[in-house]
C-alpha cells in the first residue's frame, strides 16, 4: 500500500490561511491593476484601442478668396490632386516603385512618410501635390502593390483676371519643419501656408479650419465605413474671404504704364488709405506658385540680376529728390522761420564753406511756392539750414519717414532719416558739418525712403493734412456667418495750420498747371492736378525718376507716388506715367459693385 496522507494535516489552518493570503494578494494586485485601467488611465487607453480602430481622414478647407474693391474676384481657389500615404499601412518595400511613379528620390518618400508618422500613424501625409492625370492614373492602376498609398483632392490657387500684383498679394509654399514647430495643432507636415504678402500676414484668416471624418477599420487596416454613420465627423470650415482696397482695371493699366522700367507705383486713396493700385517691376507671375513650383523656375527668379521677387514698391530705400522739398517748407512755415512772402534770390548756385551746391537754373527771386513750382534748388538749400536738422527729422517723422507705415504685408523697409544721433554714429561727434544738411534741403544725401511711404506723404498733402494707414484689405468677410469688419485706416492729423497747407498745396497745382512748372506732363484734360516732380542723384548710373501727385485738385481721390529706376527727370518719365493712371482712375472708374459696368471697362482697358 502507498503512504496514507493525514487530511487533518494537509487543511491545517496554517496552510489555509497561507492559501486565503495568497489569494487575497492575488485578488488585490488584480482589482489594482483595474482600477488603473477603468479609471485612471481610461483616456489613454481607450484612445489607443480607439486609434487601432478608427482610421482618422483630415479634410482640407477652402483657402478664402480674394476680390477686388468692386467685387471682381481676383484670386480663386482650384482643384488640385496629391498622392498621399497612410504611414500605419505603408510597405517601405514599395517605396521605390511609389517614387518611380512619381519621379521622385525613394529616400523623399521614406523621409516624408516618417516625419509623418510622428504627427500620427493613421493619418495620410502628402508625398507629392499637384500631380497630373496621368501620374494619378499610373498610380491608382498600381494600388494594388502600394499599400496605404491614395490621393487627397486638395485646392490650389488660381489667378483668372489678367494682372499680376505679385508682391501684394503673395503666394502659398509648403510649410517648413520650423514653422510646423511653432503651428501647434493647426497644420500637419504638407500643409501649404501663405509665404509673402498679403498671403502670408492674412494666413489665419485664409486658411480655415481643417475637418476630420473618421472611419471605422478592421484589425488588418481595411476600411469597413463610417464610424457611427459619420455623426462623430468634424466639417471643415472655409477660410475667411478678403475683399481689397485695389482697383483692378487700374491695377492692369498701371503695370501695362510700368512695362519698361524698373521701378514701383502706389496709387491710394487720399481719403481712407486704401492702396488702389501697387506695382513692382519687374516682377514674376504669381501661378508659378500655385502647387508645385518647378526648380528651375525658383532657380531661375532668384538668381535674376533684375531681382523680380524684390517688392520696390515697400523695400527700396531711395533719396526721394525734389519731391521732399514740400516737409522742409512745411517745417519753416509751421515754425515761423519763413512765410509767403520770404523770397530768396537764386543766381543758379549756392556756395557753403568750399562747397558749391548746384541748381538747374537761374531762377532768380523766389518765394516758397514758386520754389515749388520750379523746383528751386537754391532756395530750399538755404531754407533748411533755417529749418535745422533736428525740427527736419521731427517734421519728416510726423510725416511717417524714419519708421514703418503699418501697411498689411510685412515687406516694409523703414527707410532712414538721418538725425544728429546718426550722423554722430556714422561720422563720430563733431565730426560732422551742417554741409551733410544742406543736400537733405533737396532730397538728397543719406535720407531714404520707398515709393509706399511717399504716396503715404501725398495723400496727407491732398487730404489736408491727415497720415493715413496704408491697407489693402477693405474688408475680412465671413461667408459662414455673413458677416464682415472693415479695417480701421487709423487717422493722425499732422498737427499743420491750414494756411501751411494751403501753401503747399498752391505751389504743387503750380507745378503741373502752370507753365513754368515742372509737371506740365502730368497735366489731365479737363481736371486740376496738383503734384512735385524729384530727380534722385544715383552714384552708380543714372538718377532715379520720381513723382508724386494728387487729383482732383479741390476734391482729391487719388494719390501717387512713382518711382522710375536710372531713369532720368521725374518731370520727363515718371510724370507722365503718374498723369495717364490718374485719367484712367478719375474718368475711367467703375463704381462699387456695378459688376457689368466694371467688366466693359476692363475689356475696353485690355484692348
């Protein structure tokens, strides 16, 4: 017989309560670790069982548009296909033959699809945009052997009415690692984000609100349906539309008056600030940049000597010449150095220590508004060594020289007006004469300013003496809710006295309507202009062209400001140009919203 096990021995309460402790330890480590995952880490979790799940599609909203001040549309949004891949069910193996279909490196499909999986593994990232049919097809007719490869129908820009204002309105590039970084939550890698002007600063504006539909999958990846009949599913909401300042048919007039020549335009409304038309040549067309830019084309525009991406109608820093000559009588006058009948004699010459400062002419004597009207150098020579360098800068900073004018895109340069602070940085202290003072009397020297901030300086002329904030947006308008807030042009009077400019404002009618003025070619049948010829002395090559101007005389509703590059006499080339726009404007305008009157104009214009 085998041994006899003692039953009273093997249920001892020695060995039961060792069992009941066992279990109890058991018990609690798995009520623990339950607890831990109902409730605490429940988020969590379930998120990721949900992610095994639920396959996460982002839709893309519409870009908003862009539509001129008489409602013309101007900048349109297209339909444009880009072939993406899910980095959950994406074979590196088929790597090469997805690149192949797509004339790409292998190493850019792998590197794209990565950078994707660290934003979500579920969710498609774009590998290539704006592909043509033909590549679409190839690649749907290989889906078989590229798994997690599809395509997303995206929008592009478009631009159907024929001007360009390239360095206004901007373009769209694919986002950068570093602006993906600062983002947040609002773009994922393949994201297109305004690059340049008014693209770029009214981006949170146009971009809209992605939306997301989520789809229900199974354990291996495919795509079962809807998850809970796509009530859970986020619509995107379209980007706010922006209706602009800018004056189309002038728009295309002036960059046709700007064909030929380097240099820049800003045309403005004196009375609210809004930029009716803003031209920089040369310059590029803008739908290079809508979807794909080809390299040779990028290659091609940055290393043009003429510099077409360079906006000169915000960025150029030139000596405005004669065209000044209206803030340094505006500071003799407004401090009581001179008044309408101080005359100076000019004998064609004006000699300070061994210097002899030069004029055109013998102009003989001159008060301050026929020194306008001829654009007397003598007399504005000796005015601001009276005027002084410190109540110049003060008086040209009241006109918004020295600093930025705030305009919508941020490509805005400054410009400089020297002060004795500067002049003691540059040269050292006291080592500098009021010589440097004299040429500022004419515009010369080192002050510089852009073609934006001088037509900035004739509105205030014509509008009586208000500076106005330069925009180009009129309107953000919110098609979902129909509703839109119009921009604030943030008027500042100069603090002027009428008499001073009523002054200013007879001697520049004398320069376009009188016969020794210099403006005469800016002269428009039938209307008053008024306006200040400059030519800018250029060390490197020929001088610089400049007017500015303004029309009607009594009533004004245009302001100009032109910019000529190496170009000669303002009176002779850039006064001209300024005199047909403002014809074309003032006799040639369609009124707000009067679409068809608008679009016969237009034709006429184009024609």
């Amino acid at each position: 017989m085998g041994p006899v096990i003692d039953s009273g021995e093997f249920g001892s309460r020695r060995r039961q309560g060792v069992l009941r402790l066992v279990t109890l330890i058991v018990f609690s480590v798995l009520f623990v670790r339950l607890y831990q995952l109902q409730l605490i880490s429940h988020s969590e979790f379930g998120r990721k069982s949900e992610e095994n799940s639920v396959r996460t599609i982002v839709t893309e909203p519409v870009r908003g548009y862009m539509y001129d001040r008489t409602g013309k549309l101007i900048v349109d949004v297209g339909p444009s296909f880009a072939i993406t891949a899910t980095p959950a069910s994406f074979d590196s193996a088929a790597a090469r033959e997805l690149a192949t279909l797509l004339d790409l490196d292998p190493a850019v499909v792998i590197d794209r699809v990565n950078k994707g999986r660290q934003y979500s593994r579920f969710s498609p990232v774009r590998i290539k945009r704006d592909v043509d049919f033909q590549t679409l097809s190839a690649v749907e007719e290989n889906l078989y052997a590229l798994p997690g490869v599809g395509y997303d129908v995206e929008s592009k820009r478009l631009y159907d009415y024929p001007i360009r204002a390239a360095h206004l309105l901007g373009y769209c590039k694919e986002i950068t690692d570093a602006q993906l970084a600062k983002g947040g939550d609002a773009y994922r890698p393949g994201d297109l984000v305004g690059a340049t002007g008014l693209e770029a600063s009214y981006e949170t504006f146009l971009r809209g609100e992605k939306g997301f539909e989520y789809i229900a999958v199974n354990s291996r990846g495919q795509q079962i349906g809807p998850l809970e009949h796509g009530q859970r599913d986020v619509p995107s909401q379209s980007g706010f539309d922006l209706v602009l300042s800018l004056d189309a048919g002038l728009q295309a007039y002036a960059e046709s008056l700007m064909t030929d020549y380097r240099g820049a335009l800003v045309a403005m409304d004196p009375n609210t600030g809004g930029v009716l038309a803003m031209v920089s040549k040369p310059d590029f067309d803008p739908s290079i940049f809508s979807g794909v830019t080809p390299a040779n084309d990028w290659n091609r525009l940055n290393t043009d000597e003429a510099k077409p991406l360079f906006n000169r109608a915000t960025m150029t820093r030139y000596p405005p010449g004669s065209t000044f000559k209206m803030l340094v009588a505006a500071a003799a006058l407004e401090e009581g150095i001179v008044d309408e009948q101080y005359r100076i004699t000019c004998t064609g010459g004006f000699r300070f220590g061994r210097r002899l400062f030069k004029d055109l002419h013998v102009h003989g004597s001159v008060n301050v508004v026929q020194a306008i009207e001829k654009s007397c150098n003598v007399f504005f020579y000796q005015l601001v060594l009276k005027v002084g360098l410190d109540k110049l800068n003060e008086y040209g900073r009241r006109f918004g020289f020295g600093k930025t004018t705030g305009f919508d895109i941020a490509e805005e340069t400054a410009g400089l007006l020297p002060s004795a602070a500067y002049y003691d940085r540059v040269y050292g202290k006291n080592k500098w004469t009021l010589g440097n003072v004299v040429s500022l009397g004419v515009g010369q020297g080192e002050i510089g300013v852009s073609p934006l901030q001088m037509a900035r300086y004739a509105a205030a002329l014509a509008n009586g003496g208000t500076l106005l904030h330069p925009h180009a947006v009129e309107r953000i308008y919110d098609r979902r809710t129909g509703r839109s807030s119009d921009v604030d042009p943030r008027p500042v009077s100069l603090g002027l006295k009428p008499e001073t400019i009523r002054i200013l404002r007879e001697g520049m009618r004398e320069v376009v309507q009188e016969p020794g003025g210099t403006g005469g070619l800016a002269r428009i049948p039938g209307i008053e202009s008024a306006g200040k010829t400059g030519t800018a002395e250029n060390p490197h090559g020929a001088d610089h062209a400049w007017y500015i101007g303004f029309a009607p005389f009594d009533n004004p509703r245009i302001a100009i400001a032109v910019l000529l590059e190496n170009s000669g006499f303002g009176g002779a080339k850039a006064a001209p140009i300024a005199g047909k726009l403002m014809q074309r404007y003032l006799m040639g305008e369609a009124k707000p919203d009067s679409t068809r009157a608008y679009a016969a104009a237009s034709e006429n214009l184009l024609h």
